[in-house]
C-alpha cells in the first residue's frame, strides 16, 4: 500500500524502466518492439516491414527524465547511426508521427542535443503539435500551413449532433460511417484542439472554440452516469449510444481537467469534477478485476457496470491512459488518492506483467493465472512509466506552465514557440 513514500515509489518506477529497457536492449535492440517471453525481436503493421527501433525513438526522452543519462546516450547513438525512413513500406502516419517526430523533437529540447543526423523531421508529420514545432525549428512554413488548412476543412463541415465522426474520406471530403468516439480513432483530435491552444499560449482561440464546443457537445451526447453512479463516455455508433468505455477513452478525464482553467461561463470547476469522475470511474475498471489492471472496454449495462463482457476486451497491453489521467488530476489537485491508485497499478503491472525478458501484456484480467501475450510496447517506456514516474515525482519536474505532452506522453515546450506566417 502506498504511505506518502513518494521516494520509494519514484526508486521502483526507475527500477521497472531499467528492466524494460535494459531487456529491450539485450534481447531486441533496433527492433521496433520486444518479444519478452520468446526474448526477441517484435513488430506490428503499424510500422510497415520496418526494423525502425519504435522503442527506442519512443523511450528517450523518458530515459532523459529520469536521469538514465548513459542509456539515453546508446539510444541516441543508434537513432544517429541507424535510423532511416527512406524504406518502401506503408506505415500508419499517425504512429509514426506521435512515436517518432513527438519522440525526436521530446529528446531533442530535452537534451538541448540532436538526436538525428539526417533530415528526417522535415520528411514525416502528421498533427497540430508536431507540426507547429517542425516550422518552429526548421523556418518552413508549409507544416504549420497544411496543418492549418486541414483544421480550417474540418471546422467548416456539417458535423452530427456537433460530434466530429471518426472517419472521413480523404477524397470526397465526407464523413463516412457516423462513429464518434474518445476512444481509439478519435482521441487525440480532441487532446490537440486544446494543446494547440495552449501552445499558442492561449491566443489561438479559434483552437479553443472548437475544443469549448466539441467538449460540449460530447457532454451532451457522450457522457452518462450509470445507475451505481459511475460517469462514463460511451459511443455513437449508427444513430444510438452504446454504453461501453474504453481503456483509450480514459485519458479524458485528464483532457478535461487541463482544459478547465480557461473554460467558458466559469465553468472551470465542473470540467475538474469532471475529469474526477472520470479517473475513478476508470479506476473502478481497474479495482473490478483480479488483476487489478484495467480491460480494453468495459459495459455499463444488464447490471454489470465498469466490466468488461467479452473475452476479447479482458486484456491489459500495458496502457497508459488511466494512469496519465491520474498524473494530471494529482497535479492539479493534490489529492492523494490519484498516487495510491497510481501506486495499485504500478504494483500490479510489477507483479503480474513483469517476466525475466521485460513487461508484457496480459490477456484476460479477471484470471489469477492469466496468460502472457508476449508483447513489450514501446508505449509503456513512452508513456506508462513516464507518467508513474512523474505522478511521484515534485511538480517542478516537467511543470504543465512549462511543457505540454503529445498524445504518445512526448513533452513539447511552451510558450515559447511562436509561429507567424
């Protein structure tokens, strides 16, 4: 149980990323992932046929953070000697964005060092954030100019109920199937609205308009209380709510409470109780379990609440969300239950995910004896153990007036980029 040792607690989460790195190194190395039971080498489609080193590219910057000065040096020998993009494969643009430029650009004004020989931030970029910070350094406008253009389409289309559906065709320009959701496909798009305003140290208010009204708009549609009174965002899908949350989705609860200091009608302390309920109805997801580690979804109706029903949604792959929501209600309200969950989750990935060759995902949470499914992603030195790392860690390190993180937890400074074109 976690007693205010926060000391304690910061010297295991190190512990925990010198196991996980120092397994990805022994056993995977330029590998994009690590096979930690097979201790091997592992990918996912999402980077193509590419042995592009995800993990490291996506580990530096929280190496940098905790101090493993000598581990970021390897990883940053690596990206120097090693990384290369100039390969024929399809990748999914948005990985490669939020893992590769956000952890570049993270390592990069971390270190005050760069961390890439080649000309590789001015060849990739997807998002708002990271976009804005490759004009910022290299003087070329196009990034900030196509990321702007794009946001100017999207705020002049019809949007359902004033919800942004998950799909768009990029060739007809129209929504395609009417599915809206904070979950996967739809997260971050939300998340950026209010970063680009904060980054813009809160000018671009054209950014927090559409955050103001999305949010609203999501309160009116998405968001329900159970009948045991647990708050939850479900999903539109084909003209009705399904009362099912997301593990993704749980990284709302953050959203909210960083978008609450400039809310419209004085509205700052319902969008913090807000995010609160959020975060404990997430943590409920986690303390319904035998595991105590949270499911991929979870139902809220024929009486169960907060539990996942189908044996393909019972699984744990390591993932941050729930935890970084934790990380930011803590710092803005010092309560210190967000640290004792956060400490319940430690413990139990410590416990139940840890394996002689690193972490690894589990496949159903409500087993005592729950199998492995052989997977070290490199979101949890990104994100998972930053984020519990910083959750016990003084506010003056990384400070939210100072650095504003991207969706994969790489943290981007503000205000001092300024754009002008």
């Amino acid at each position: 149980m976690y007693q205010n040792k926060p000391t304690l607690c910061v010297l295991s989460l190190f512990q925990m990323m010198k196991h996980a790195w120092d397994s990805y190194r022994q056993y995977g190395w330029g590998h994009n992932e690590l096979k930690p039971l097979a201790k091997k080498g592992h990918s996912t489609n999402i980077f193509g046929n590419s042995q592009l080193g995800a993990t490291i590219v996506d580990a530096v910057d929280t190496l940098y953070i905790m101090g493993l000065h000598d581990e970021f040096k390897d990883g940053q020998e690596w990206i120097e000697q090693n990384l290369d993009f100039s390969v024929n494969a399809e990748v999914s643009v948005f990985e490669v964005n939020i893992r590769f430029i956000g952890g570049l650009l993270a390592a990069y004004y971390l270190s005050g060092q760069e961390v890439t020989g080649s000309s590789i931030l001015a060849e990739f970029g997807t998002l708002h954030m990271e976009f804005v910070h490759l004009t910022y350094l290299t003087g070329n406008p196009v990034y900030y100019q196509k990321v702007m253009h794009i946001r100017k389409l999207l705020a002049k289309m019809d949007r359902p109920n004033g919800l942004y559906p998950n799909y768009l065709n990029p060739r007809t320009g129209r929504w395609g199937q009417h599915h809206t959701s904070l979950g996967g496909l739809g997260d971050s798009f939300y998340e950026y609205l209010l970063k680009a305003w904060l980054m813009s140290d809160r000018t671009d208010t054209e950014a927090r308009k559409s955050y103001d009204d999305a949010i609203e708009a999501i309160e009116r549609h998405l968001i329900r209380k159970s009948n045991g009174g647990l708050t939850f965002i479900g999903e539109w899908k084909n003209g009705h709510l399904e009362r099912k949350m997301g593990h993704l989705a749980c990284f709302a609860g953050g959203m909210f409470a960083l978008g609450a200091d400039g809310s419209p009608d004085d509205k700052a302390g319902h969008y913090l109780q807000l995010g609160a309920e959020i975060a404990h109805t997430c943590h409920e997801s986690y303390d319904r379990t035998v595991l105590k580690l949270g499911p991929e979804a979870f139902k809220f109706d024929s009486g169960l609440e907060a539990v996942a029903v189908r044996q393909n949604e019972k699984y744990y792959i390591l993932r941050p969300e729930v935890i970084e929501t934790y990380w930011y209600m803590w710092r803005f309200t010092h309560d210190p239950k967000y640290r004792q969950w956060g400490w319940e989750a430690a413990q139990a990935i410590d416990r139940y995910c840890r394996v002689s060759g690193g972490f690894s995902g589990v496949k159903d949470v409500y087993s005592s004896t729950p199998t492995y499914d052989d997977v070290q992603q490199s979101f949890f030195l990104a994100e998972t153990l930053k984020y519990l790392y910083l959750l016990f860690s003084s506010d003056d390190l990384m400070p939210l007036d100072s650095w504003v993180f991207n969706t994969e937890a790489h943290p981007l400074p503000w205000p001092s980029v300024s754009v002008d074109f």
